[in-house]
C-alpha cells in the first residue's frame, strides 16, 4: 500500500466520522455547548445565565417520554452574550 493510499483511506475514514456543519444562524445549542461558548461550567449556565430574564428562551422539543431537555437558538445566545460587551 503506498503513502497516497493510505492517506485516502485515513480521509475518507475520517470523513464517515465527522459530522457536517450546521450554521449558527439555525443551531440549536445545549446547555454543555452553551457552557464551553461561555467558558463557563454547565451549573454556572443552568443556575446563573439561563434564568435571566434576557437569556433566549428555551426551545423544548416533544418526546415520548414527556422529559424535554432545554435547547437554544446558537445565533441568539451568541447575540445575548455579546450584548455584555464593555462600550468605551
């Protein structure tokens, strides 16, 4: 097997395991994306930051199961946190 061949193969094994990108205008993030965005702990965020009144509100999708985890709109958060901006 020669250099190139097995470069091709790396990269399409690769390839099988990394997700597309979706953008931000559209993502839905949870609170560990949210936390590791903030560089924050993902308490700091559900106890600190979620509950305020600014924060984006929560899209809950429907299960089966009736337990919804919180998700959040990515653009809208990273509008949120930018509004925390220091202006001189």
């Amino acid at each position: 097997m020669t250099d190139t061949t097995l470069i091709e193969r790396l990269a399409e094994a690769v390839a099988q395991h990394i997700r597309p990108a979706i953008p931000l205008s559209v993502d839905l993030w949870d609170i560990a994306t949210i936390a590791a965005y903030l560089k924050r702990s993902p308490q700091q965020v559900r106890e600190r930051m979620a509950c305020l009144p600014g924060f984006p509100k929560a899209i809950r999708l429907p299960t089966t199961n009736g337990r919804t985890h919180p998700l959040y709109n990515a653009a809208e958060v990273i509008k949120w946190a930018q509004g925390y901006q220091e202006k001189h």
